[in-house]
C-alpha cells in the first residue's frame, strides 16, 4: 500500500548497480515503487534488461521504467536515454497485452536521441570486423546503443521531437542514412540500407509516440515540489560506466548516480538518498577484466554453483553470465564514485551451501597491495585477488524477510561486507520475488 505525501513527502531515491551490471535493480525498483509516484530511467537505451518476479510470474522489461509493473505510478524516459522507437512499441504492446495500462503513463522525454535500424547494422559490423581483425569483441548487445550516443555527441542525432515533423525527420535522416551507409559499404564489408522503409516506418510510430512526448523535467521539477517521491532507476552497472568503468570494456552512457540529474533534466540537489544494489558474489557479461572470475564449466565448483543456482544468463542477450567471489575493492571504487547512502545486497540465497565463502578485499599488482579497483584495464588484468575466508551455511536463506531469521553465518558475512564498503546495508533480497525482501534502513524516510 503507498504511504502518502504527508508522511514522506517530496523524497528521491537513485538506484544503481554497483559491478557490471545486472545485480538484481529491477525488482529492488520495483519494491520501492510503492513508496513512489514516479519512476524515471535516465540512460542507457533497451541494452538494459530488469526482471521482475511478482507472484511467480516472471517479466523481462528492457526501455519502460520498472515502475510500470505498479498501478497508478507514472513512468519517464528521460533526455539520457537513447530509444529505438520501434521497440518501445513492441514493448508497451507486450506490457497491455498482459494487462498493463501504460500508454497513460508512459512519458518520453522529446530530447531522446533515436535509435534507427542503420544504428543496429553498424554495432553489429563493427563487433564482427573487432572479432576478424583479432582486436577482440567489447561484447555489445547489438542493439545500436554506442552508435546512436555517437551521432548525440556529434550533435547530427535524430530526436523524439522530431518525429513531429516529418519533412526535418526525412532530411535530417537522408544526411544520416548518407554518412552510415558510407561505413557500412565502405569499411564494415556491410550492405547500405535504404531510405523509404525506414522513414516508412518511424512515421507509422511517430503518432503512437506523440501524446507521450512531454518535458520530462519540467514535470518531473513541479512533482517533486508539490510532494511527489520519485525513484531514478539506473541501468547497466558502475563499472560499465564510460567514464568510470573498465574502458573500453564499457557502455556508452554514465551509469553512475550523479548522471541521474543530467539524464532527467533535474539538479543535483533532487538526488536525496543513491542506493547502491550489490550482488552477494559477481558476475559479469561480455568481454573485459574480471580479477575474481572462477571457472564455471566443472559440476561441484564453485563457478559451477554460482552459474547454474543463480540462473545467471543476461536478461537481453541470452549469454551466460561469467562469475565470481564478491569483489569488496571493486565495490569501494563503486562507493566512491556514486557517493552512496545505503546497499541492497541480492541474491543471498544462491549462496546456500557452500562450506566456504571468499571476499576480495585487495589485489596484489607489481608486487603491491592495492586497496581499490584501478582505472587501467591492463592494471586490472594483472591483479591478482587477495581474499578473505568466511564459513559458509547450510540452512535455506530463500524467502526469509527478517533479519533476525537468518542463520549466524549468514549474518556474519554480509556485516563484514558492509564493512568492507562503507555503506550500511539498507536491504537484504533473499529471492526473485518482490516480497522476498528483508528491510533494514527504508531508503524513503530520512
């Protein structure tokens, strides 16, 4: 049941991942939208995927807010985001086709950058020509994502406004068409696409989209000051950030808390409480360093447990998600960067079981003791884990919702962790479910 304005009024939580990624933000989302009357993604495009479990039914949500899965709570696509407009349709009909109101709720920032289908073509050439030339993949999921921020940045970017006009979209997307073609023909070994069918095509969609076009942060401003809480939901993971993360091994948009002012056209000082969401081990998908990897091929290792107990396959892309120990240095740098007030640890009850359980809590690089993840990926290839040993549990965490219920063990482990970090552990997710949940520190009450 939502509380009301009169007892929490006007407070904002940010919420972000503090390894690679896919740490569990969505359902954490989702449990805090019932303290929440809006829920606002601010970068990142449908490369991101949450996963909802809600009664034992599960939901993959990749664009749209999490937030969509509560009645009556309204959801923002702001400006940092980059949307492929022929998805966000596919998704919102997927969502009513289960029931869902969304079109009601559901507003898109017009200074969205689109993502167009000769975006898709040339991430995917690009990964191919890496892969043949030995360079070696980023490990992009295809989706356009890194070229759409490009031609953003480049300040030749067809917006969601535009799609207002269809003469400035055709022009404006004939000059496009014309520069990414060239590559495609004449350095991708890729085929040119033609003009008509995707014009053709965002015309079809463009007066689906409009009545959701709004200004998402004038309206997400004038909420907030007649007492609306909004919740900032972060996608992908800190060390996926492009600044921040694990370069070039990264994203193409900051995943850090502070983007969530800039990506939702609101000032910092609206960014009252940045909740960091950890998983009790780590994983990662895709390329890049990963100084805690273990091997997950062998039945009865610990790579092996973790892999298969935490079904840990990428929510968009499908590929096995490569795992670890918990890397506490990586987390500090995670600490640092984001500034973060409280952590939410996931995914406790995959590690059920095991008789022993490492943390890194340091590396040895060149012969010395480094605290912290460092910023050069070679430096992070060369790191070696320092661990610390914890005794494991056999007891069941699965489920349990206080925190007094959980076995001795347990407890032990995720206080040593919390001191590791720096931040106090907020919330504890014992299962997929939203009420799999165990509260500690509620972010909304200061």
């Amino acid at each position: 049941m939502q509380q009301t304005k009169a007892n929490i009024a006007g407070r904002n939580v940010v919420v972000v991942g503090t390894q690679w990624g896919d740490e569990g933000k969505g359902k954490v989302v989702d449990w805090l939208t019932d303290h929440a009357q809006a829920v606002v993604r601010f970068q990142g495009g449908h490369n991101a995927g949450h996963t909802l479990v809600i009664k034992g039914v599960k939901t993959a949500l990749q664009l749209i807010p999490s937030g969509i899965m509560r009645d009556g709570v309204k959801c923002y696509i702001g400006n940092g985001v980059v949307v492929d407009p022929a998805h966000l349709m596919l998704e919102i009909e997927r969502l009513e086709a289960i029931g869902l109101e969304v079109r009601s709720r559901l507003f898109v920032s017009e200074s969205c950058p689109l993502i167009l289908p000769f975006h898709v073509e040339v991430d995917k050439a690009r990964e191919a020509l890496r892969e043949t030339s030995g360079a070696g993949k980023i490990g992009t999921t295809g989706k356009g994502i890194g070229p759409a921020y490009e031609d953003k940045v480049a300040r030749r970017a067809l917006r969601v406004q535009d799609l207002k006009h269809p003469e400035r979209f055709a022009f404006k997307l004939r000059e496009l068409l014309a520069l990414h073609n060239f590559a495609l023909s004449g350095y991708l070994h890729g085929k040119p696409l033609e003009f008509q069918p995707i014009f053709d095509h965002a015309m079809s969609v463009a007066g689906q989209i409009k009545p959701m076009m709004a200004d998402v942060g004038y309206i997400l401003h004038n909420a907030s000051r007649s007492g609306d809480n909004i919740l900032f939901e972060g996608a992908q993971g800190t060390l996926l950030d492009i600044d921040h993360g694990t370069y070039p091994f990264v994203t193409s948009s900051n995943c850090v808390a502070g983007n969530a002012a800039a990506g939702a056209g609101v000032g910092p000082d609206a960014l009252h409480y940045i909740l960091g969401i950890t998983k009790a081990y780590t994983t990662r998908v895709g390329s890049g360093p990963f100084p805690t990897e273990l091997p997950m091929d062998v039945p009865g290792t610990v790579g092996h447990h973790l892999s298969t107990v935490g079904l840990e396959r990428g929510t968009v892309t499908g590929r096995p998600r490569r795992c670890g120990w918990l890397d506490a240095a990586l987390l500090k740098r995670s600490f640092i960067i984001n500034g973060l007030s409280g952590l939410c640890i996931t995914k406790l009850d995959v590690l059920d079981g095991l008789s022993e359980i490492k943390v890194c809590v340091g590396y040895e690089l060149h012969g010395q003791r480094v605290d912290i993840l460092p910023l050069d990926a070679d430096d992070i290839v060369a790191c070696k884990p320092i661990y610390e040993s914890f005794p494991g549990w056999t007891e069941t965490t699965a489920g349990i919702t206080q925190w007094d219920a959980l076995p001795l063990n347990a407890r032990s482990y995720l206080e040593c962790v919390q001191g590791y970090i720096g931040a106090p552990i907020a919330m504890v997710s014992t299962g997929p479910d939203r009420d799999h949940t165990i509260l500690l520190r509620h972010p909304y009450q200061a």
